[in-house]
C-alpha cells in the first residue's frame, strides 16, 4: 500500500517513479491482483491520472479497463471508475492548460485513435448497452458520457453498432424516463449524437415515442423560457424532422403541431429576454420551419400548413411578428417562419392579407413589412426576409397579385393620400437612389406578375407623374428610361429581371416595349459593346430581354417584325456573340447560388444579384431564344400557327380550372354548411335524447309516486297538512255526492225512456195482429213493422250506450270511494300522533266512515236498479224476436199470393235479405250481451259486493291512475 500512497500524492522515501512506471505498475496490479479492494484503487488511481497523462493511460491501460468493465460487474464503484478513466481517455473535452499545450488537431486525431481501438470490437460497443441499462448512478451516468463521446469521434461506425445491437435504440430511449435530470439530460445529448444523420436510427426513436417524451421535457422545464436543457431537446427534434419524410408525417398525424403553440405565446413586455431565450425561439422557430419547408415534398408541406393554421399557430406567430420589443434576429427567423408556413397555401394566405399591425390608423402587416424593406436604415437580413415573406405570400396566389397590382392602378389610388399601399410603396422603392431598394422592389413585383398575363397587361395602364408640368410616364416607360440613364449593377440588374418577367408570355408588353424607338438600339448597343466582367452581368440580362420580345412578337408593328430584329441581330452584334452573352447569366457563380433555394441568402448586398424565380425562368427561355434566333420565316410562321393553338388550348384549360375551382368553392360551402347542420342535428338529437331520459325518469318517479301514495313521510311533517288533507276528502265527497244525485235523475230518466218503448212495441204488435185481414193492410203494416224495427234497434243502441256510460261513471265514483278510504286509512297515524287534535281527528274519522257507508248504499242501489234495467231490455229484445217470427209468418203469405207480380216479389225478396240481416245481428247483439253480464258479474265479485262489469273496473283503474 506504501507504493499506492506514493501514486496518490502521500510522502514517500526515495526518489519518485515517472508517470509511465507509475501506470505501468497500476495496469499490473489491475491485472495481477486476487483482492477487489487492490484492483478498486489501482482504478482510482488510473482515472486521477488519466487526464494528465491521457496517451500513456490509453495506451497501457485501455485493455485492462475493459476487462474490468467485463470481469467485475458485480462492483459498482469499480465499473464507474473504469468508466470515467475511458471516457477520459477517448473525450477531447479537455481542461483549458492542456487546450494550450496541444493543437486541436492533434487532440481530434488522439479521441479519434482511442475510439477507433476501442469499437474495434463490437463486443465493447454492446457491452457498453448493457452497463447504460444499469440503474446505479455510479454505473449508468459515466456510461452515457463514454458512449456519447465514442459518437463524436466515430459516429457512423458506432452508430451501425448499435443499429444491429438487439434492442439497442430502445435501451437508449429508456434514458429519456430518468427521473435524475442529469442522466435525462445527458440522455438528450446521447440521443443528439446518436441521431445524427442517420434515417434509420431517427425513425426508430421517433416510433420509440420519441416525441411525446421530449415535448413532455420542453413543457416541464417552461417552453422557451427554459434553460440549455430546452435547447439540448429542440436540437434533438430537429435531428429527428429535418429531410425525414416519414417522421414529419408521424409528427404531424400524432397531432404533435398543436403542442408547439404554447412555445410562442409572448407577453406585451418583450424587452429583456435573456439570451438562452433567443437562443430556444430561434430553435423552435427553425423547427417550424423544417416541417414546411419548400424542399419537402408537396403534399406533406401542405398538410402542416394546415394543421399550424387550424391550431392557431400561423395567428401566434403573426402576434410576435406585429408585437413590439422583439430582439432582431427573432423578428427576422419570425418573418422567415411565417413566409414558408403561408408559402402556396391559398387559406394562410389568405389569413396573412388580413392581419393589421397594431399602429394607428391599423395598417396591413405587407405594407408595414414593405416599409420595412424599401427603408436602407433597416439591417440587411431583415430587409432579405421582408422580400422573401413578399414572395412566398404571392407565390401561386392570383387573388393576392391582384390585389398589389390594383393598388398600382388609376382606379384604385387613394387620392387623399392619407394611407400608404404596397403598390405606392414599391413603385417608391423602385425608383429610390438605394440600390438596394430598386433590386427588392423590382423583384417583388416581378413577383406579382409572376405567371399572371392579365395582370402584365393591367400594369401597361400605370401612369407615373415624374415632374412637375410634365405628361406622365408609364411605368414601363420608367424603367426603360432608368436602364438608359446607367445607374448602378443592381439596379439595372433588378429592373432587367422585372422587364424579362413582365414581358414573358404577354405579346401586348411587348409591342408595348418595342413601340419606343429607343428601346432596342440601346438593347443592341449594350449588347455589341465589349465591357467589363461586372457588365456582362448586364449583356447577359439585355440580350435576355431582346430575345424575349423576338419570341413573343405577335409582329403588330412593322418595324420591329420578327425578322427584322433577327436581321438587326445578325448585322449589329452577330448570332454567336448573342448566344454566347446571354449564356452569361446562366455561368455566373451567383446565379448558381440563386437556383438552389428559394429564400434569398445574400453574404453581403453586393451579392444579391438574382432570385430564385427568375432563375426558373432563364433555364426556361434561354433555349427556346437560342433557338428562335436560328430560325426561318417560314419556320416561324409555323411555330406561331403553333402557338395559336397552343393559346387556344391553354385558353380552354384556363377556363375549365376556372370552373373547377369555382366548383370547389362551392363544394368547400357545401360541406361547411352540412357539417354545421350535422352538427346542430347532433346537438339537437342529443337533447331530445337528453329530454326522453328525463321525460322516462318523471314518469319512473310520478309511478313510483302512485304507487307509494298514502305512504310518503312527506305527510307526516306538520299537522296543518293533516287538516289540508281531510279538508280536501270532505269537498270531493260533497262533491261525490252532487254526482250520485245526477246519476240518479238520470236513471230515472232512462226508466221513463223504457216505458215509452215498452208501449210502442205493444202498439206494434197490435198493429201487426190487425193487418192479417187483408193483403193491402198486411204489406202496409209489414212497411210499418219494418220501420219500427229499425227505430226500436236504434232506441236499444242508444240505451246500452247510455246504460255503459252510467256503468263507468258508477265505476269511477266506486274508485274515488276508494281513493278517500285510503287517504283515511294514511291519516290515521297523523291523527293519532297529535294529543291536541284527537277529538277532533276521531269525529272527522266518524263523518268518513258515515258517508261512506250513505255512498255505498246508494252505489248499491244504483246497481240493483241496472239489473231492472237490463232485465227489461232482456224482455224487449225477446218482444223484438217474436215479431220478427210473426213478420216472416206474414212475409211467406205475402209471398203465396202475389206470385205472379213480379215486380212486388223482386221488392219482397230485397226486404226479406235486409230483416234476415236484421234478425241475425239482433241475435248476436242479445246473446253477446247476456255473456258479458254473466261474465263481468263473476269477476266482479270479489272486488266489489255490486257485481260491476268489467269495463267499469278497467274504468276505475284508468281513473285512478290519472
């Protein structure tokens, strides 16, 4: 131990052993010794000198270290110390004295060297998995930096490891769940390294639940106002979206965007944001950028414009774009960020034309960001993404390119000249003494001709006053006449690119540019003359423009004909010295620069010579110019026959995409306003589905009620309601009583009604007696006998209609007899509880039970009196039948002596068919009744000492239930 003392710093006799001897004994007793304690600080002691004497411990001790780190797994402490010696080996993260006395070159190849042996073997990379799954903060931690620093040295090696190691990504991922923040969070730079570059591990992580995990961090540590850890996440997100189709359309399809909303919101105070704070926006602004750049593909691009405008998001960032105190370089990736979310998504677009700043009066956002970028005091990057949101907002938008070109003319200019527009705005910018100003503004309206003929033939009408007491000029006109005037490169570059733009495709433009008679000989001059490298620029660009007015000459004017000009080529500059000027702008190194994206991104001013449009452009016309230039009358007669046809058909395109879109306009409506009657179709059917429950909930409870009536406590709380309760039985059995006296006249009546019909049918058997004298007599009283049958049958009918209405009403007084004795019955106990009311409580009892006892009489009554009655109309309706025998009796005789009339037996035949008829449903009628009485005076037995039928109970319970 004497000897570990001296490696340790402790005093010793003798003369010190040098660091290599030193290790060397170390890396012996690590592999030579039996005790684990021995090899435990032979290990401490190689970490403390591992970063001093990094080359000689890489060297001596990288073998016996993973050994260790294979042999002693069962010892934590051992492990962690075998962890930290490598990672200090292999890391390049040195101290600031060995910084100085080594290059960085050297340090680089020197963790590259020891990563390269160590991952030799694969076995170390998936060893190193293993002790990362470890949970033991000594073991798991130093084994997340030592992985991650053989990531840096050798990422695609190390990373094809672990691709092939069993369940290696989703051993790393587990990392992300730490609840120690500082293994999560080196976890998070793991993931970094391990994510870089490599599609394969990236869509791993990302199904991995990659997304929900990291976005989980950024809110717990506070959106942008977090701290590095923020950074480290948003680092990995982009790592994981950036060129990754598949990931960009899990992310979007996971509705991870609408998580992204809260990261901008900002406060009306914006001054001081620290710088961690900048640096997390930026972050979360490229990250927006990344799921909608114009390098993806379309239809993905599309979908997260989409979904960042119906989440609110595209609203949230144009809140920061308008807010003031806003640092710089956010309100320029903010300008930045909005132009691509809105870049040919018709609806964002739209969205954007419609945001005001907040200033007063309320300004639109385009014209407070031109202002910005026609303004030379403004800083360079910004006034490049003011242009660049410019053109991203009329990229593929015609609706937005006419609304800028309408401010530009006569009609629509504001004459009190109290608002500034954008048009006014860029026509100032154009012919600014900034060059700067002339190149954007130029380029920006460019833009909003873009691909638009009407709109090209719409601004030949702008007229530019530029001097007192003179006529105006056009505003093509102006820019010629600025070309001519030979300001600065980038003017005249910008104002080129205009003309080329506006002049394309649009024969009118054309005549209107070759009417000038100056315009071509200056075209021609500048393209003959021999200047220097930075005009070529320049040749290139006029050479450009007069090929462009051969092509679309339409030959309107006679001296400037096609052939003519081609004429004028060939004598004033030559067709290989035309061809090899305008192959200038294809070989310049800036127009190469413009062509490869379309945000502008300049170095310095002096470089923004071309945009990315226009590029699109020359590599479009520069062929069909070279081959213009080369051809016949007869060659061109033919092309423009050609292109005749063409403009017909393209004419008919046009105004079949016009229908279509028309179309869809009104699809779009349609199908709001079918998803906004479904919806309150949904709404209403969930209330009515809410109002059934409720209705079938009242019912449940008011049968519940009925059924429980007279036993409910409610009645048991005071005695005022006791008195209320038999105040109301005593008025309904006066009331009982009123109705027993009216069925009681009734019934009289009805027994007056009886004799009267008992009478009349005396009378008509008599009747019928006497017309057997005579055959005169006998037909004329079988007349009469039928007649009375009828009326008889119709005096029946309405008797037992009149006998089953009093039958329901005695039923009905019997059930409300019933109700008052159990509401008696139910305050009995109320009665009795009370001292006080007792008396009076006993003879309210008394009175009950008495007239009850009167109404169950006279109910009783009533019923014998209906059996007299039903009893009489047996013996009417037995009267009826004997008639009816001695009427046939008549009818056969009748029938015997007036055989040979055949007129009356026709007459006799139709009679005797009607009484059969007769006869048979008074049968029915009589026995029909006789079975119901038989049958509803058994039922009724049991229930009722009166014997009702019946239809009187179903009478009662319909009652009671009501």
């Amino acid at each position: 131990m004497n000897f570990l003392r001296g490696v340790m710093g402790g005093p010793s006799a003798g003369p010190q052993p040098s660091g290599a001897d030193t290790i060397q004994k170390l890396c012996d007793r690590v592999a030579s010794s039996t005790l684990l304690d021995d090899r435990r600080d032979a290990v401490r002691a190689l970490k403390s000198l591992s970063k001093k004497y990094r080359l000689e411990v890489g060297i001596q001790a990288m073998e016996h270290l993973i050994r260790v780190l294979q042999t002693d797994r069962s010892d934590s402490e051992i492990i962690g110390y075998a962890l930290d010696t490598l990672y200090n080996v292999i890391s390049n993260d040195l101290e600031e004295e060995e910084q100085e006395e080594n290059s960085a070159k050297q340090v680089d190849d020197l963790g590259s060297q020891f990563t390269e042996i160590f991952i030799k073997q694969q076995e170390n990379v998936t060893l190193l998995l293993t002790l990362v799954e470890e949970f033991d903060f000594h073991v798991r931690w130093p084994g997340v930096k030592l992985l991650t620093s053989l990531l840096k040295q050798q990422g695609p090696q190390v990373q094809q490891i672990i691709l092939v190691s069993p369940m290696g990504v989703s051993r790393l991922m587990d990392l992300l769940a730490d609840s120690r923040e500082v293994i999560r969070n080196d976890g998070v730079l793991l993931l970094q390294q391990l994510t870089k570059s490599n599609a394969a591990i990236q869509k791993i992580v990302a199904f991995e639940n990659a997304f929900e995990r990291l976005l989980d961090i950024i809110t717990e540590e506070g959106n942008s106002d977090g701290g590095i850890v923020v950074e480290d996440c948003l680092i990995l997100l982009q790592n994981l979206l950036k060129n990754n189709n598949s990931n960009q359309n899990f992310f979007k399809e996971g509705s991870y965007i609408q998580r992204m909303k809260p990261w901008f919101e900002v406060g009306d105070d914006n001054c001081g944001w620290s710088a961690q704070k900048v640096t997390n926006l930026h972050l979360m602004l490229q990250l927006v950028r990344v799921l909608v750049s114009p390098t993806n593909p379309p239809g993905a691009t599309s979908s997260c414009q989409k979904a960042m405008f119906h989440c609110g998001l595209l609203q949230q960032l144009c809140t920061i774009l308008m807010a003031t105190g806003v640092p710089a370089d956010i309100l320029t990736e903010t300008i930045n960020t909005v132009s691509e979310v809105i870049r040919g998504c018709q609806t964002n677009q739209d969205y954007f034309a419609s945001v005001n700043a907040p200033s007063s009066p309320p300004r639109p956002a385009i014209v407070v960001l031109l202002m910005s970028m026609v303004n030379e005091r403004q800083p360079f990057v910004l006034r490049c993404a003011v242009l660049y949101c410019f053109q991203c907002f009329l990229y593929k938008n015609q609706k937005g390119q006419g609304e800028i070109v309408s401010t530009l003319l006569p009609s629509t200019i504001d004459a009190t000249g109290n608002s500034v527009s954008a048009g006014q705005l860029l026509c100032g910018g154009l012919f600014s003494t900034d060059s700067l100003s002339n190149w954007c503004a130029a380029v920006a309206l460019a833009h909003a001709l873009q691909e638009n003929a009407t709109l090209k033939e719409q601004l030949l009408r702008v007229q530019l006053a530029t001097s007192i007491g003179n006529p105006p000029v056009s505003l093509l006109q102006q820019c010629t006449n600025i070309l001519s005037q030979g300001s600065k490169v980038q003017t005249r570059v910008g104002l080129l690119m205009l003309l080329c733009t506006w002049l394309s495709n649009c024969s009118i433009a054309v005549t209107h540019f070759l009417h000038n008679p100056a315009n071509v000989p200056f075209l021609t001059g500048q393209i003959a003359e021999n200047l220097g490298e930075e005009e070529q620029l320049v040749q290139g660009l006029c050479a450009l423009l007069l090929g462009i007015s051969i092509y679309y000459n339409d030959n309107s004017l006679e001296n400037y004909r096609k052939e003519k000009l081609k004429q004028l080529i060939e004598k004033r500059i030559g067709r290989e010295n035309f061809i090899e000027k305008l192959g200038f702008i294809s070989k310049h190194e800036l127009y190469s620069r413009a062509a490869q994206k379309p945000q502008p991104s300049f170095s310095s001013p002096d470089h923004m010579m071309f945009d990315h449009e226009f590029t699109k452009l020359v590599k479009e016309l520069e062929g069909v110019i070279s081959k213009a230039i080369y051809k016949s009358s007869e060659e061109d007669k033919k092309e423009e026959e050609v292109k005749k046809t063409l403009e017909q058909h393209d004419n008919i395109v046009t105004h079949y995409k016009k229908v279509i879109r028309e179309q869809d306009q009104e699809l779009e409506e349609l199908k709001q306003r079918i998803n906004t009657l479904t919806s309150q179709n949904e709404q209403l059917q969930a209330t009515v589905t809410q109002q059934v429950s409720q209705i079938q909930q009242h019912k449940d409870q008011y049968n519940l009620l009925k059924v429980q009536l007279g036993k409910d406590t409610q009645h048991h709380n005071s005695h005022g309601d006791t008195l209320q309760m038999n105040g109301i039985q005593t008025e309904e059995v006066s009331k009982l009583r009123e109705e027993l006296e009216e069925w009681k006249n009734k019934h009289e009546l009805l027994q007056g009604q009886l004799k009267e019909k008992d009478s009349v049918i005396e009378k008509l058997n008599s009747s019928q007696l006497e017309m057997g004298a005579t055959e005169q007599s006998l037909q004329t009283s079988r007349f009469a006998g039928l007649e009375h049958s009828n009326e008889l049958q119709k005096e029946l009918e309405m008797l037992r209609s009149q006998i089953q209405l009093q039958s329901a009403e005695i039923s009905k007084l019997q059930m409300e007899n019933q109700k008052l004795q159990m509401m008696n019955t139910a305050a009995d106990p109320l009665l009795g509880d009370s001292g006080a009311t007792a008396a009076t409580g006993s003879e309210l009892e008394g009175r009950l039970e008495q007239e009850i006892k009167e109404l169950k009489n006279q109910v009783k009554s009533l019923s014998e009196e209906k059996e007299a009655l039903k009893q009489q109309l047996d013996s009417s309706t037995s009267t009826v039948a004997i008639l009816q025998e001695k009427n046939t009796k008549l009818q056969r005789e009748l029938a015997e002596s007036k055989k040979e009339q055949d007129d009356l037996l026709v007459l006799l035949a139709d009679q005797d068919q009607t009484i059969s008829a007769q006869k048979m449903k008074l049968k029915d009628f009589g026995v029909a009744v006789e079975d119901e009485d038989d049958t509803e005076s058994g039922d009724q037995g049991d229930e009722d000492e009166d014997g009702d039928e019946e239809e009187q109970d179903e009478n009662a319970v319909c009652y009671h239930e009501n």
